[in-house]
C-alpha cells in the first residue's frame, strides 16, 4: 500500500492499507464459518471479488472504523485521518487499487489462483514465476519483507515525530 501511494500520490493511504488486507478475510470467515460452510476462496482473491465486494468491504471499513482504530492505537491525529477517510471518489479508486494489488500480488505465489472466479473456478498460474508455489512463496515474501524494511528506515530517517501518520494516513 505505502509503495503504490509512492507510486500515485494521489490515492487514499488509508484505503490502499485496508483494501490491500480484505481479500484475507475469506480466510477468517472460513475459520468462524461452520463445518461444510465454507467461503469460495474466488469470493475476496478473484478480480471481479475484489473490484466489487473487496471494494464495497474496504470502503465502508475505512470511512467507519479506520480513524478511531488509527487515533486510538497508533496516536494518529484524529482530524487527519478523518480527512483522509472520508467517503469519496479517490477512496473508492484507492480501495479498488488496493485489493486489486493483493489478487496480483497473490497469483505470483499461491497454489491456487481463482483470479477469473465466478467464471471459472480453475486457476490462473500464468503469473507464477516458477512450477514451485513455496520457493514463490518464500521468494515474494522475502521481497516484501526487504521492502518493509526498506520504507521502515527511510521514514524512520525522517524522524519519529508523526511515524505513524507517515505509514498509515499518508
């Protein structure tokens, strides 16, 4: 999320994070679902999933939760990220582009890729940068990691002062 708002300073931060974390939550409504009543992975971790429902759950996530969660744990002020939360066509677009970069993000690395569900529940490796999804696994999420490290130091560089603002509100 930090690095797409680098990318396009224009989209909402706020709506990148959470967008960019809604597609997992396919897996949290199968651990609380009962047995046999499982959610298609295809729901959150398909295109179509994520543009529409990933964005309509990151929307409405953002514009009521973000801000007292942000303020509350991470000391955030409250007017800015009310400001950075509020309902508006950048949120939505923000919010798409978020849950979009988690599909794409997934179908590099995951056995199973229902990036064309409803359509077809079949998987899409076209992505997938080798025959084996753990050393994908393992390799994405070592990129990642170095890239958290990497924006960790540079706003660290700029001082404590506002941190979490910086990585969380923009």
């Amino acid at each position: 999320a930090y690095l797409i708002r680098r990318l396009r300073g224009s989209l909402a931060l706020p709506g990148l994070v959470v967008s960019s974390v809604v597609p997992d939550l396919d897996l949290l409504i199968n651990l609380l679902a009962p047995a046999g009543q499982s959610v298609p992975r295809g729901l959150l971790h398909s295109l179509l999933g994520a543009a529409a429902l990933g964005t309509l759950i990151s929307v409405a996530l953002v514009v009521s939760l973000y801000t007292p969660v942000v303020s509350w744990i991470f000391g955030v002020g409250r007017k800015d990220a009310e400001e950075a939360c509020r309902f508006s066509g950048n949120l939505v677009a923000s919010c798409l582009v978020g849950g979009l970069s988690h599909v794409l993000v997934d179908s590099t690395c995951h056995r199973y890729n229902p990036l064309f569900y409803p359509f077809t529940r079949r998987s899409f490796d076209a992505l997938m940068f080798t025959d084996d999804w753990r050393a994908a696994y393992a390799t994405v999420e070592g990129l990642l990691l170095v890239a958290l490290s990497l924006i960790l130091v540079v706003e660290l560089r700029k001082g404590t002062e506002g941190f979490w603002g910086r990585l969380l509100i923009g």
